[in-house]
C-alpha cells in the first residue's frame, strides 16, 4: 500500500465531523431548558469527568470496529481488570508507593491479556468476533467473580485515588487528562502510523489487504491487544474512582453504550470507517444524554431503552445516508 503524503494526511483530519456536533448542541439545549441545573458549573465539570471514562471504552471498541469486529467483552474485561488490579494492591499493605505501581500494570496487563486472548481466536483461529467476545465475556466476568469471591475488594491505598481519580492539574481532573492522552495515541496511531493504515485496510477489505501483502493476522492481533489495553487502563481509572475492585464496575450496559458511541460517531459496523473525533463526540453524547435523564428522573430501566433506541436509530439513518450518497458503507 502507498503511504499518505503530509497533504493527504492533513486531508483526512480535515474532513467535516458530520452531524454529532449539532445534536449534541441540540441536547444541551433541549436539558439546559428542562433542567436548569443541567448547566450549572457543578454539573458540566461531573459530565466532563464521567464522560472520560466511556470515552476510553468507545475508543477501544472503535479500534476493534475498524477492523469489521465488536467487542462484547469490554465491560467484563473492565471487570476483571479492576479486581486484578485491587488483589495486587492489596498483597503488599506495607508498600504503597510498589502497591499502586503494579497494581496499576496488573490491571493494565489483564485488559491487554484479555485482548490478547480475543485476537489470537479471531486472527489465528478463525473464530469470528462475535462468537470470540461473547466467549471472552462470559470467562473474564467468571474470573472477576471468582476472584472476588463476589464482594467488592476495599481498602486500597488512599494514593491510588488520588494521582487516578481525585488529583486536578490546573483545576482539570486527572481523569480528563488521562483521556486526553489516550484520545491523542488513538489519533496518531490510526493516522500517522503504517499499523493504523493497515486497520483501516483491513476492516475495509481484508482479502484486498491480505493480497496487497499486508500480514493481516498480525495487525488484527495488534488491534486487539491495543483495545485491551486501553480497556485495562480504564478499569485503573474506574477502580480509583470507586476505592474498590468490582466485578460488577463493567456494568451490563457498557458494552451497548461503547458500541452506541461509535454508530453515533459515524463508525461503519462493517469496518474501515470512523474518525477519532467523532467517536470521543459520540462518547459524550452517550453520557450527556445518561446525565440529563438522571437530572429528570427518568426511569433507569427506562434509560437502558431510550439509549438502545437512540443506536438502531443511529445504524437506520446512517444506512438511509449511504442510500441517498449511493455511497457503500464499508
């Protein structure tokens, strides 16, 4: 394959960010009306903060769509990577300074084993990646309770909450600082890089790209173990946010939200398409529309419908989109 010259780059960063601006702007003001308190300072600088977290999970799904996969795992991986991660700290009461520190690997090194796991069964065996992730799913959350025994895993030290969840540089949240970085190594790496070419080669036609001599199951391993990987970093920063390892901290929802952030950002379900941008919008539209139907009291089981809803209704209009283009969506 030819590498992008700097121009094409350039290009490709500046292409329109379609429509998810506008809605969001559009929901802002729809509970800024509706809830005043939705606007409040307070209530901006909590949806900044929460909203860092989905965008880990939307980021490491979206790496995982590009290439024509899901990722049903990712809230069970966060799950066992948060009790992992709690178990090492708690072995070594009397160090904390060692405790944090490979707690914190621990917990990043079990997501990346996670992703390790899902890419050899897609790429070397063949499983498809549905199938894959549902298997990985139902192991890492087995783990997760096993682990845990079922109870959270308290007591960790007070350090880890702070520099993960609680500390602030220059009043912005460490957490929010955290993303940042995150969202910038997604964005070099899927634009700047040969292996985020091949991603996008892959998940747009992977015979294609297997013909063109790209060694396709070494970059869709690779794309796994990087999803994981920020899945296991995600769990780091939920877990110091809580104080406690949960096998419960993935939820049963997540995996809908990563997935619901990435359609409403844009990115093709049959792969090789999406843009970074995009997708960390998506992601905090997700939570936006959580936060604001909190503030109104809407019915949590009620919420799980509405967001469900707000995701066919994304694929529908992205399809009816392609139609009108008489583009393929690929």
């Amino acid at each position: 394959m030819t590498q992008k010259t700097l121009p094409q780059k350039l290009g490709a960063h500046l292409e329109p960010v379609g429509a998810i601006p506008v809605i969001v702007v559009l929901f802002i003001i729809f509970f800024g009306i509706l809830e005043p308190r939705f606007l409040s300072g307070d209530n901006i600088f909590n949806l900044s903060r929460q909203s860092s977290y989905l965008i880990l999970a939307c980021l490491a799904q979206f790496l995982i769509l590009l290439t024509g996969g899901i990722d049903l795992s990712v809230g069970s991986a966060i799950s066992l990577a948060s009790v992992v991660c709690a178990t090492v700290m708690k072995s070594f009461p009397e160090a904390e300074g060692a405790a944090v520190s490979l707690g914190v690997l621990a917990g990043i090194g079990t997501g990346g084993l996670v992703g390790l796991a899902n890419g050899i069964g897609v790429a070397y065996f063949n499983v498809t990646p549905f199938v894959m992730t549902l298997g990985s799913l139902s192991m890492a959350l087995g783990l997760a309770l096993y682990i845990s025994g079922g109870y959270s895993i308290a007591g960790l030290p007070s350090g880890f909450g702070d520099v993960f969840s609680y500390a602030d540089v220059g009043g912005v949240p460490v957490p929010i600082i955290y993303a940042a970085l995150v969202i910038i190594a997604v964005y070099l790496l899927l634009t700047w890089t040969q292996a985020g070419r091949y991603i996008y080669a892959i998940g747009s036609n992977v015979q294609a790209a297997r013909l063109s001599g790209i060694p396709t199951k070494q970059y869709l391993l690779f794309a796994y173990v990087a999803a994981g990987l920020i899945v296991g970093f995600a769990a780091v920063l939920m877990t110091a946010r809580t104080e406690s390892g949960e096998a419960s901290l993935g939820g049963s929802d997540l995996v809908l939200k990563s997935v619901a952030g990435c359609i409403i950002g844009g990115v093709a379900l049959t792969g090789g398409k999406g843009f970074v941008r995009n997708v960390v919008l998506g992601a905090f539209f997700i939570t936006l529309l959580s936060n604001g139907m909190n503030l109104l009291r809407v019915n949590s089981y009620l919420q799980t419908f509405i967001i469900g809803a707000v995701l066919v209704l994304a694929i529908a209009l992205d399809q009816l989109r392609e139609k009108m283009t008489g583009r393929k969506t690929v």
